[in-house]
C-alpha cells in the first residue's frame, strides 16, 4: 500500500472515530443546548480531532509523502463524509434506545 491509500484509509477511519465521540458528546455533554449549538459544537469536535491528528500524521508522513500540502489535503472529503455518516447513526440509535 503507498503512503497516500495509507493516509487515505486513516482519515476513514478517523472519521468515523471522530462521529462516534461526536455523537456522544451530543448526546450527554452539549444536551443542554437548544437550538444549532449541538451541530456547532459537533463540527468543532470534528475540526480539532483532524488538526490534532494531521500535526500527528505530518510528523510520520513527512518523509514518505513529497508535497506536504498533500498530508492535509489528501482525504479531507471522505474524513468528513464518514464523520458525518457515524454522527448521524450513532446519535439516532442513542435517541431510540438511550432515551
């Protein structure tokens, strides 16, 4: 596998790690919130959980892959869809059983 199907793959699964502590956060910490504040506060769950673990994939990456612009770029799209995927099922599955 080349470095870039590598960093591909982690930013999947990264996604989907990022939705599941999303959706839990949604669920019991940011509950007394009304309104868009939950959806805020879950977008900038995911924003920080990318910008911590890109400085992390930089430094292991730095020597693997030749344009550095590349390690931030490369799957920020499917990082995304999947952080958004797993936030949607996660919390609807705690709203039905948890509540």
């Amino acid at each position: 596998m080349t470095p870039t199907v590598q960093l591909y793959c982690i930013r999947i699964a990264l996604g989907l790690v990022s939705g599941i502590i999303a959706a839990t956060f949604a669920q019991f910490a940011f509950s007394y919130a009304t309104g868009f504040s939950p959806l805020f506060n879950c977008i900038s769950v995911a924003l920080i959980i990318y910008l911590v673990t890109f400085y992390i994939l930089k430094a292991s990456y730095k020597n693997k892959i030749e344009q550095q612009s590349k390690i931030l770029s490369t799957g920020i799209g499917i990082y995304f869809f999947s952080w958004l995927v797993a936030l949607v099922v996660v919390y609807t599955i705690m709203q039905i059983y948890l509540v």
